[in-house]
C-alpha cells in the first residue's frame, strides 16, 4: 500500500529513542516507520535532518480578554503561525471565566474566537475565577467530561485568585472527575504589600516588577498549593516555576512521593532580574510572572529539567507590544509597574532555545527534549499518543530540524503579532525548517502553506498523570 507522503533519510526522536527511519503518512497519521518505505506521493529528503514530533506547547495565552484597556497581540491566527514556525504543532491556550459569569460563557467565547483562524490544532484549558455551587456542581464536572480536562486556578491577582477553601473545593472537583490541575502559586499578600510599600518610596519602574514578587512569595504558595493537594489526594501541576526555592518545594514534594508535577519556561534560562532593569521602560519587555531571577537560579531550573523535578516545558506565551494600542506603554511610560500588561512572547522561540542550549551543548538529550516539549505535555494533558510522539497511528505532527543551522534570533524573523522578543540577539543552532501537521507540510524554510481555519479543536482525555495516589487522605474522616 503507498503513503500520501514519505519522509525519507532522516533520524527520528521520540522520548525514548532515537533511530534511522523512513516515516510513511496516510490519512494524516504515521503508517509506518522503516527503512526503504514504498513510494509515496509526495517524498521529503530529511538527510541530516532530525524528525521529531512536532511540539507541544502546553501553556499559551491568544486571544485571552484581560480584564482591563491591555489587549493580546496575537489571536489564534498569528498565535498558531507562530507556533507552527517555532516547529510547534500543538497548542493549549486558556478560556478564562469571569467572575461573575459561568465557565461555559468562557469556553463559547473562546470557540468564537478561534473560528476559522488556527494553522495547527488546538485544545482548551479552563480558568477557574468564580467556584460557585453551580460551577463546582455542574458546569465544571460537565466541561471535563466533554474534553475540557485541564484548568488553572491562580492564588494571587484580584481579578483571578481563589482562596484556600475555594482551592480545596475545586481540587475535590478535579480529583473525582480526574482532571489535571495547573496552579499559579505567588502569595497574593506578599505581593500586595511589597509593591504598595515600593510605590510609596517612589520605586515604580519596570525593575521594581521583580523586587515586589520575590522568591519567597513563590516559596510559600507552592508550598501551600502541594500541602492543599496533599490534603485532598490529588496531583496537581505548578507552573511557571522561576527559581531555586519553588524547585525545593516540589523536589520535597516528590521525594516524600507526592504526585507534584512541575512546569518551567525559557525566561527562567535565558533571562534575569537585570533584564527588567534597562534603560527607561525597556525593562517592561521582561514583565512576567513570576519574574526572571539570576544565573544561580537558572542554573537550578536547567538542573530541574535535566534531573527530573519538571515535566513539562511551556512558553507562557503572553503577547503585549511594546509599542501600540493595548500594549506594555497602555498607561504610558512612567506607568508603575502595577499597570503594566504581564507577560512575553514566546511561542516560537521555545524550542530552538531550549534545542540549542540544552541538547546542542550537551546539557540535555535529545530524547529529554522531546520528552519535555511534546511527549509529556501530551501525557499530562490527555492527548497522547495521538499528539506528542512519532508511532504508528499517531497524527503525522512532525517537526524537520536542521540541527547545524545557525540562527541569530531578531523580532524580524519571528512570525507572532508582537514588535519585541525578550530574545534578541541570541544566536542559536539547530532550527525547525519543516513543519507538518496532520500530514500536511504547513511551513517550509520561512513559507506559510497552510490557511487559516484548518487547525482541529482537540477534546482532552482524561490524563493518567492526574490519577489521584488513592491513598485515603488521613485527616479526612470518610
Ligand atoms: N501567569 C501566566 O500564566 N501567564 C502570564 C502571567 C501570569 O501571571
Ligand atoms: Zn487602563
Ligand atoms: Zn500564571
Ligand atoms: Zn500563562
């Protein structure tokens, strides 16, 4: 039997090998791998070109409405171009309810907003604001049930947190629905406190972003949010993890056996504290949350991600332009740091950073890679072996690298809607030159080929990971 499409010559990598091997594609999924495949339609020479699967990129923000006069630069269009560049070809963006009104509001309005616009395929995570009765009772149990099997709940912005009684209360919900949770942990207060204490003394620029969310901040609700976990017995995942002392909290977790799950992000390797101090509002490029640290805590995130303490690896992609409607300058540039739209881009740079620096410098396998960048986002987020690995029966999402490219990163090469990267100037080595999903060549050498719409709404399963240990929780009494 012939396949649409063979990929010939080429070194595949999963999470668990790494081997020479034709890729025969039918029907958009892997039929065979092999050497000497039959013919194909449609032939691709991958010579001294890697085949992986294609990323997965588990925390993205497109499209997300903020709340205030701030608005994301990129959309479901620009977002999964980007993406797709990046040699990403799955991503899980967030619906987020509003206080107020019902998740399903959320889910409808993000279906809206993505119609007719992804170039690759695409799931939801919820945003859990508002846990009334009928939220926990119904709407929630209900989402999950329809493919919805991942959400995040915040412990800090007003706009966002819930309380520990209302954490307990959804986890219960996640634990006998069997969903994955994703947890922001910075301590609320903390934050509150130090930045009214800095605004006070007149320390308002966009270093000062840093300083009033400290590690400690970060040390307490992770602790907080593995002990609240603990309590209900159920697996939680914390994300965007910035430095040493969270990375404490969750090898504790996971060394009594706790199933603690972690996630961390190319900002806590490539950038620091320094890089939210530049000059006058440059800094403001570099606002995220949790912030940049140093070099000793990046050292101790690349230590996390070789050893073991994180799963998954995800840009946090939250797309503000510096310049422009909505953007980081929304309230201009002496705006406290308070009233500066919270995030970066980067969708399309994770991988080729995490490639270079971790597996062209000998820091990370190459299997290790795939692991954290596509295989375990898939694992946790119910959508493997569908998404996440190169097997027969798996869609063809696939990745062609040119490991020995060397590419000095510049805004001007990168396909998002944002007018910065936080990575400019970065030379790295080995890029994604071909990008398939579902069997369909959608980028190839900096050519877009795909049309917007054709991306697929991915229902999650349930994810294996989020299996509660089953151990009855001591202290609850039935
Ligand atoms: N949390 C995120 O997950 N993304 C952007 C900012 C934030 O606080
Ligand atoms: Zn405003
Ligand atoms: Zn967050
Ligand atoms: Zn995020």
């Amino acid at each position: 039997m012939n396949f649409d499409l063979v990929i010939r010559n080429g070194t595949v990598a999963t999470a668990s090998d790494v081997f020479k091997a034709d890729v025969g594609v039918r029907g958009g999924r892997i039929a065979a791998l092999g050497e000497g495949l039959a013919a194909g339609r449609e032939e691709i020479d991958a010579a001294g070109l890697l085949v992986l699967p294609g990323g997965v990129d588990g925390h993205v923000h497109f499209d997300q409405p903020t709340g205030d006069d701030s608005v994301m630069a990129d959309d479901f269009l620009t977002g999964t171009r980007s993406a797709a560049f990046g040699g990403t070809t799955t991503v899980l963006p967030f619906a987020c309810q509003e206080k107020g009104k019902t998740l399903r509001a959320a889910v409808d309005d993000y279906h809206r907003r993505a119609a007719g616009k992804p170039l690759i395929d695409y799931a939801f995570h919820l945003i859990v604001t508002d846990p009334t009765e009928q939220v926990l009772g119904q709407e929630l149990p209900a989402l999950i049930r329809e493919g919805y099997t991942s959400f995040k709940i915040y412990m800090t912005y007003d706009a966002l947190k819930l309380n520990d009684r209302q954490i307990l209360e959804v986890l219960d919900i996640a634990r006998s629905e069997g969903a994955m949770v994703m947890m922001h942990a910075e301590n609320a207060d903390c934050i509150a406190w130090l930045t009214e204490k800095l605004e006070r003394a007149g320390q308002t620029a966009p270093f000062f972003h840093g300083v009033s969310r400290p590690r400690v901040a970060e040390r307490e609700a992770t602790h907080r949010a593995i002990s609240l976990a603990e309590l209900v017995d159920v697996p939680i995942l914390i994300v965007h993890v910035s430095g040493a002392d969270a990375v404490e909290q969750i090898r504790w977790a996971q060394g009594r056996g706790l199933r603690i799950y972690a996630e961390t992000c190319p900002q806590y390797l490539f950038l620091t504290a320094d890089d939210l101090g530049g000059e006058g509002f440059e800094g403001a490029k570099c606002i995220c949350s949790p912030p940049p640290r140093d070099a000793a805590n990046q050292k101790v995130i690349w230590d996390g991600l070789t050893g073991g303490a994180f799963q998954v690896f995800s840009s946090d992609h939250a797309p503000f332009r510096f310049d422009g409607p909505g953007g980081k300058k929304v309230h201009g540039e002496q705006a406290p740091f308070r009233c500066v739209p919270n995030g970066i881009p980067g969708v399309e740079t994770r991988l080729p950073l995490l490639f270079s620096e971790g597996v062209m410098k000998g820091r990370m396998e190459l299997t290790k890679f795939v692991e954290l960048t596509a295989a375990n986002p898939a694992r946790m987020y119910g959508l493997h072996p569908r998404k996440g690995t190169i097997a027969v029966g798996a869609d063809a999402d696939i990745a062609l690298w040119d490991p020995s490219r060397k590419v000095t990163i510049t805004n001007g090469i990168l396909h998002h809607n944002v007018d910065y990267t936080p990575y400019e100037g970065i030379e790295v080595t080995g890029w994604p030159v071909v990008t398939l999903s579902r069997g369909e060549v959608i980028c190839r050498d900096g050519t877009l080929l795909a049309e917007p719409g054709r991306g697929e709404f991915l229902p999650c399963g349930l994810p294996a990971l989020a299996r509660p240990k089953g151990s009855p929780a001591p202290v609850l009494p039935f």
